[in-house]
C-alpha cells in the first residue's frame, strides 16, 4: 500500500484559499489573523488531517520549543506538583518540557552536555546545585536560565524563591512565644543550597533567642534519614523541647521515630516543625506546623521570567521572592 502524502500548509491554503502565511499564522501562537480566515483554516486543516510541522516552525522562528527542566534525584516531595505545573504553564505557551535528572553533581558537565544536543529555547533548573562556572556555560550557549527555589545574591543568575527567612522566623516566633526554650535542628544535605540556607537562617534566629550552640544533626530530606538520625541523636542526649525540620518528609519521619520507637506523645512531650507544605503533613495523624510554599505562584514566575529571558536575551537578570504560609498545626503545643 503506497504510503499517503502528507498534507502541506500549502495544500491547506489552496483548499482554503488564502496564501501559505495566513496558514502559518493561524497556527504560530501571538500572530494575528482575523476571525473569519482562522475559523476557515482550521476548518479545511482539519478536514484535511493537516498538523503543522514543528521542525520547519522551528527553522522559521529560530527556537526548539523545548524547555529543560533539570531536578535532583533527591529532590523535594513537593516536585511532582511543580513538574505538573511547570508543564501546564510552558504548555499554554506553546512550549514543552525535556525532564533531565541529576543524581550527583559531579554528574553536571555531562548532563549540560546532553542538552546543548536538544537546543533547547531555555532552561529551569529545580533543585539542582550550580556553580558559577555552570551558569557562565549557559551564558556561551545563549540559553536562558531559571534557577527555582534558590536564593543567589552573589549571582547574576534568574531565580524564583520562596521567602525562607521569612516564613522560618514565624515558625522559630510560633515555637519561642509557645515557651520552648530547647531545640534540635535536622537539617537537610550538606552540598543542597536550599537545605543550607535553611539551615543557617533557623541557627541564626535560635540563637538571638539566647539559645546558644543550638545542636544540627543531617538527614538527605528523606523521611527514612531523618528516623535514623533522630533515633541515634536521642539515644545519646537530653530531648529538645522542639525539633525544626528542613523540610516536611523529615519533619514526619521524626513524629513517626518519636511515637513509635521512642514512645513519645507529639505534641505533649515534643513539639515537631518542617517546611513546604506537602499533602502528606497534612494528615490526620501529622497535621504537622509547617510553611506551605506557594507553588502555582512559583512555577509561573519561573515560566514567565524564562519566556521574557528567551524573547529578550538582553535583558537584566531577575530574582522574585514570594512568601510562604503558616499553617498551624497539631504537632506543637504551649509549654509550661
């Protein structure tokens, strides 16, 4: 059976009868064309079976239509809902989405590499740890970049940020007016940017509370790490009257290690907070006090600062911190 002809823009225009631009036009988002010639090329285009072809549509504008979006293996539970969303906004713009993982940072220069291959309009980069060196690579390519919750002040990176100072300083003020006077700190991985940043931002504010030398244990953000690392901690030292999570996985995986190994009741014998807001701290059995990030906000000004970046090169890098929530919930309680 002979194999059937594809169907051209120009075979469209002439069914349709209007010129091959106004086909082209019809279907390149942003181009204007009148209500009556659009309603009559999508008609014939699809009676006809025409889809336009994006290798020539990229010939002519000069883009992919791809966007990289780059994510740690040890990324936060909340990144399947940022993936969604990053997809759903890019998708509106007529862009999708090439997901590349990163398991080790080491692994970076041959993962960059690999999308040079794609030529890829523009790339946002979730949890992925980049040095200058990196950032200036994506500068000689002429990609843009967006780094997604990161904070880089020295950097002339695009980043899009969650307020971490802020919303940790509610959490320690929540826990200090609730008359706790002790705390632990498990952190999140050493070579994580976010996880340091949070880090140093509660060690910063416990301390101008008075309480000195504050102790920081190191889990990898899992919930698995942060019942191991408790666990050893507790074995060998005096409780704290609160621990403060980097993030929301380690925050339960402590509640579950405290209920269940070390027999204790959260929150009358121990008060437990983390960070991000994922569906699962909100359970019944956690309910956990945390700050929920606000990720449709987030991964549209992600979307956007990129496509701005991809339509102007030339423009100045940018950086937007939003603000988190507070969500009070059962896993602190006032202390006498």
């Amino acid at each position: 059976m002979a194999k059937q002809k594809r169907v051209t823009s120009y075979d469209v225009a002439r069914e349709a009868g209007v010129s091959q631009s106004a086909v082209s036009r019809v279907f390149r988002p942003g181009f204007s064309v009148s209500k009556k010639t659009r309603d009559k090329v999508v008609e014939t285009a699809n009676r006809m079976g025409y889809r336009p072809n994006a290798i020539a549509r990229m010939l002519i504008t000069k883009q992919s239509g791809m966007v990289a979006v780059i994510i740690s293996s040890r990324a936060n539970l909340n990144y399947p809902e940022v993936l969604s969303q990053l997809n759903r906004h890019l998708g509106e713009k007529n862009k999708r989405v090439l997901l590349f993982t990163l398991d080790e940072a080491s692994d970076l220069d041959e993962l960059l590499d690999n999308i040079w291959t794609f030529q890829v309009d523009g790339v946002i980069a979730l949890a992925a740890h980049f040095e200058h060196d990196s950032l200036e690579r994506f500068a000689q390519q002429q990609i843009p970049v967006v780094l997604y919750n990161r904070n880089v002040p020295d950097s002339n990176a695009n980043t899009v940020c969650c307020n971490h100072e802020k919303g940790i300083k509610e959490l320690i003020d929540l826990l200090d007016q609730s008359n706790h006077k002790s705390y632990l700190i498990i952190a999140g991985p050493k070579d994580s940017d976010v996880a340091n940043e949070r880090r140093n931002i509660a060690e910063k504010l416990i301390s101008q509370l008075g309480v000195d030398n504050v102790p920081i244990i190191y889990g990898d953000y899992s919930y698995n790490s942060a019942r191991e690392v408790f666990s050893q901690w507790a074995a060998n030292n005096e409780l704290p009257d609160a621990v403060v999570c980097s993030n929301d996985m380690m925050a339960i995986g402590v509640i579950d290690e405290a209920r269940e190994n070390l027999k204790l009741n959260v929150p009358d014998d121990l008060s437990v907070v983390g960070f991000d807001g994922v569906l699962a701290s909100s359970l019944y059995n956690y309910q956990l006090t945390t700050i929920q990030q606000p990720l449709e906000q987030l991964t549209k000004a992600a979307v956007d600062i990129l496509l701005e970046r991809i339509e102007n090169p030339d423009a100045a890098p940018e950086s937007r911190v939003l603000s988190g929530m507070l969500i009070e919930g059962n896993s602190f309680k006032q202390r006498e």
